[in-house]
C-alpha cells in the first residue's frame, strides 16, 4: 500500500512538471449541468458574460434613469470591454430597457467572446419582481429560437446594476422554469408543422460566486416545478386545421 501511494504521489508530480492539468489545478470555470425536456441542457456555470463562448450572449437592464444607469462588477467590466456601447445605447435614448424591450449586436472584434449580445429590458427597477422575470425566460427563450441559437448563455446582471431586492438563485430559477415552458411550446408548434424545426443544445445561465450554489437550488427546482406543468398540458393541436 505504501508503495502504491508513493507511486501515485510520484506521477501527479511528475504530471504537474510537464504542464499536464489535474483535476484540481485545471482553473476551469465551477459548471454544473442538469437534464431539462426536450433533451436540452441547463447548466449553471461561474464565469462573466463577457468570457462564455456561445452563441448568443442574454442580459438584462432595468429601464434607462436619465440621472444616470448603475454600473458595477461584471456589468461594468461588460460594458467596459465593447467600448461603452451598452451605455451609449441607453444614454441617448435609443434603447430605453423597457420590460420585454429587446436589443441585438454583435460586439466590436476582439472585445469580448460570445458571438453576439442580445439585452431584455427588466422595466422601471422600483417593479422588478419574480413575474419580471418569468416574463424575460420567456421572451429570452423565444428570441433565442428566433434567432438560431444553438447555445445560448444567460446573465440576468441584476445585482451588477446595484438592486438587491430578489434573491438570486430565485430570479435565476424563475427565468428557467419559464425559459423551458416556452421552449416546450416551441417544440409543440414544431411537431404541429406550425413552427420549423430547431434545437437548442444547451442554456448556461452565469453566476458569481457568491450565487453560485444558490443559483443551482433553485435552477433544479425551476426545472421540477416547469416538468410537472408541462405533464399538465393538453395534448390536443393547437388548431383544428392541419399543416401537410
């Protein structure tokens, strides 16, 4: 046994010397995946949206304050990296973040990784609430579908804008669970021939640390409560008029 251990011990310093990675020293970003319907995964992960290789980068601002938008950490460092584009968006008025509102662009080369960026508007912040948020899921998810996007990253960013007043992991979990009810709709209108068909691989919604194990609690229960409605739902078409 002593001498298993003393070889054990031996290779794992050997590896570290030649710049091989072992689990624990790898620097990669703390991830966790759970299985959702429609074979679709969600998984929670610790990094910036700045830095998530995807498809479709998805963030949220409260609506525009013309005594000035808050600012802080990632949010920050997001707007940062493209150039103060975010914010010269909404400083002259030309995205206002009106709940449900949405904008698309593609972020200067070299500035940031994902592909392109699309920002939901969470609406004055004094009525941000849960049902904000079930309102963005959905209109994340369906943009998304609108847009082909295959992988697809979510920040809600809400406490990268100084707000407080929700918990994280039940903001995150709220998204989810409507972010997988829209998706099953789109999947049903797909089956129906009433939608073209396209898959969404995987969604990865973005948490510090801090969040981090919150976010996963509530994601999982998020995906609990949207199976059980989904068992719910009617199975009948949608329209009493067939598509070849």
């Amino acid at each position: 046994m002593k001498t298993s251990l003393k070889l054990i011990a031996t290779l794992f310093i050997a590896l570290s010397q030649i710049g091989i990675s072992t689990p624990a020293d790898t620097g990669a970003p703390a991830e966790k995946s759970f299985d959702a319907p429609h074979q679709m995964k969600i998984a929670v992960k610790m990094i910036g949206p700045y830095a998530q290789e995807t498809d479709l980068q998805i963030i949220c601002v409260f609506k525009h304050k013309p005594s000035g938008d808050t600012y802080i950490s990632a949010m920050k460092d997001f707007d940062d990296k493209i150039g103060g584009l975010l914010s010269s968006l909404r400083n002259r008025g030309e995205f206002i973040g009106e709940l449900g509102e949405t904008i698309l662009f593609e972020p200067p080369t070299g500035s940031i990784v994902p592909s392109r960026v699309l920002v939901i508007g969470l609406g004055p912040e004094s009525d941000l609430s849960l049902e904000t948020l079930r309102v963005v899921g959905r209109v994340a998810l369906r943009e998304a579908v609108r847009l082909k996007a295959k992988h697809v990253s979510f920040a809600p960013t809400i406490r990268d804008q100084g707000n407080n007043s929700i918990d994280v992991g039940q903001g995150d979990g709220a998204v989810v669970e409507n972010v997988i009810l829209a998706y099953d709709t789109e999947k049903r209108l797909q089956a129906q021939h009433l939608a073209g068909t396209f898959d969404i691989a995987d969604w990865t919604v973005e948490a510090g640390p801090t969040f981090y194990d919150g976010a996963c609690k509530e994601i999982q229960s998020g995906i609990e409560n949207a199976e059980k409605e989904i068992s719910g739902r009617p199975s009948s078409p949608y329209s009493s008029l067939k598509n070849p």
